[in-house]
C-alpha cells in the first residue's frame, strides 16, 4: 500500500473534522409556505418561527408568502406554486367537497374557533340572531362569515331568506353600518371589529354575534398541505409543522416579541393596532378551555365532522368529505410541545 507523507497525512487527517459537518448535515430542504393575508399579527407566527431559527433547526429553508385570501391557498397547493400554507380551515372543506380527487389535506387546527361573526350597533333593535330576518347585512360575495351564513342561519333558527345581504367591496363594509346604510355586516371578528372602531364605533357600540355562540362550532385558521407532498417530504411536514407550531406559542407567551418581528417585516405595522388584533384573536378564537386542557390541534373528529356537513350544507354540496380523510395527525408534535 503506498504511504502519504507525513505532512500530507497530517493535512488530511486535519480536514477531515473541518468537513465532517457538512457531510453529516444534509442539504436543507426548501418549503414554500403560503399564508392567508397580509402580513399581520394572527399569522405572524410563522415569521416568528422563521426568525428565531425553528425551520432551520429542522433542516428547512423556507420562504413565506403572503396571501390574497384563504380561498386563494387550496388552489395555491395543488397548482404547485406552494408546499404548505396557512388559512381559514372552511374555505378548505369547500375545495374539497368540490375537489375529491385534489389530495388536499389538513395537518394541524391552530385556531379552535372561527372568528366568524355578525355585527350589528349596540343600540339598534338587533339584540338576537332571530332579529336578522327582514334587514339588510353588507359583505363582499367572496366574504367567508357571508358564504357560511346559511349554516349559522340553520343553527341558530334564523329563515335566511328573509335577510337580504348588500354585496359591498370590503373598503365599504364597515362604513355602511356607521352611516346607517345597512343594519349589520358579516366578517371576522378580527378584522370588523377593528375597523369599525378605527372609523368611530368603538367595541362597546358594536354588539358581535360570533356564529360559534349560536350552533355553529366550526374551526378556524389551519396548516394545510397535499397528500402528494407530504408522501414524498414527510420528515419536512412534520419539521415544518413543529416549527409553525413553537411559533405559534410564542406568539401567546410574547406577544411584544411578536410585534418586533412584524416590525421588522413590515415596517409600517400599527404595533397598536396589531397588538390589539392579537388580544380579540386570543380571546375569541383560540385560547378556549378545550385548549387551555388539552393543547393546540386537539382536534375532536366528531366536531370536525360536524362542521363538515356544516360546510357542505352551507354550499348545497354532496356530503363526501370525510373528517379521518381531510385531518391527520400524523405530523403533530407530541402533546406536551402543544401546551399553551
């Protein structure tokens, strides 16, 4: 066997450590991640995870988007344009009642209620959802609290067909129940709320009927993928997962350190007013005692099934979706890393 040189053996041997890293850590994989909206404190999380290294704690390069909707992610996901994304879980349902064979599929619930909502003046004749019928509600058509309202109607004894809903653009919303123009509006509570008393109605002049109050339990913000994709990258699923994840609870334990990082993505955020956008989001749609007991995506498949044909229903579609087909928790973390 031919022997090195002394040196050169020791300019090897002194290498090989200098490489080992490299080699024993693979090629971080790359994730598109898509959200829901702009960039804002309910879905801030994820840059929280981004930046405190959580995704490269999972060998994960990843790039974060934002959104035009939550109807826009489904479609975003199975076109390829995007691995993973964040949205309202019932414009998913939708899709998937619509689209059996697209694969799409739920891998954790983040939020354990729908900030869906109807909102009305705190001094008008409107005290109950029974008093709707024979008023007029202003939404956009593509507006998710107007799309479900046919399923809160249902739940809550209200004959839908004796509302009239005004198909406003969402800039007008707000200003028309101000002005009078109409007697309530649709949306979530998350942004209605805010942007009323930005424009003068101050939350103790609104009275808010969130539709889980009245029957209508559904699920609300949600980490969606495709059953393709996470065949072939589970292990990136699930790091992904656990990431958005941590995120997410850091976004409870430290909602300033979450406004900082807002900040530094968006830097002319109204800190104020995301901060309280945080706060209404807590309160009304994810810190429930079912989470405070068991954890984030503790997910009840019978309630989820519910709120399928909930969905369905809602669009007059068949009922073919099955809760075990559409939700897996296959990718969670353990329980006790989904504590709050």
């Amino acid at each position: 066997m031919t022997r090195l040189p002394r040196r050169a053996a020791l300019l090897g041997a002194g290498a090989l450590p200098l490489a080992a890293p490299g080699l024993a850590r693979a090629q971080a994989a790359r994730l598109r991640l898509t959200l829901d909206w702009a960039f804002q404190s309910p879905n801030a999380f994820a840059l929280v995870a981004r930046e405190k290294g959580y995704f490269r704690e999972a060998n994960i390069d990843v790039q974060i988007d934002r959104g035009q909707g939550s109807g826009g992610v489904p479609p975003a996901l199975i076109s390829g344009s995007h691995d993973m994304g964040y949205a309202d879980i019932n414009p998913a349902i939708r899709f998937v009642a619509q689209n059996p064979d697209a694969g799409l599929i739920c891998v954790a619930v983040l939020h354990d209620r729908a900030p869906l909502c109807a909102i009305v003046r705190a001094d008008g004749p409107i005290r109950e959802p029974k008093d709707l019928e024979g008023k007029r509600l202003a939404a956009p058509d593509f507006d998710a609290g107007r799309q479900l309202f046919p399923a809160f109607a249902r739940a809550a004894g209200v004959d839908a067909s004796k509302v009239t809903f005004l198909s406003v653009s969402p800039a007008l919303r707000e200003p028309m129940l101000v002005r009078r123009e109409a007697d309530g509006i649709t949306g979530f509570v998350t942004t209605s709320a805010l942007a009323l008393r930005g424009i003068g109605m101050d939350l103790p002049a609104q009275r808010t009927m969130m539709y889980y109050d009245h029957g209508l339990n559904l699920y609300g913000g949600a980490i969606l993928t495709t059953r393709a994709y996470a065949q072939r990258n589970p292990e990136v699923v699930r790091g992904a997962v656990s990431a958005l994840i941590r995120g997410f609870r850091d976004t409870i334990s430290d909602p300033q350190g979450m406004i900082r990082v807002l900040r530094q993505v968006e830097p002319l955020t109204d800190a104020t007013l995301e901060l309280a956008r945080h706060e209404l989001n807590m309160e009304r749609v994810v810190i429930t005692p079912h989470v405070r007991a068991n954890g984030i995506s503790a997910v009840d498949m019978g309630r989820m099934q519910t709120g399928i044909q909930a969905v369905e229903g809602a669009f007059n579609l068949p009922q073919r979706v099955q809760a075990s087909a559409f939700y897996t928790e296959e990718f969670l973390p353990p329980a006790d890393q989904r504590r709050i």
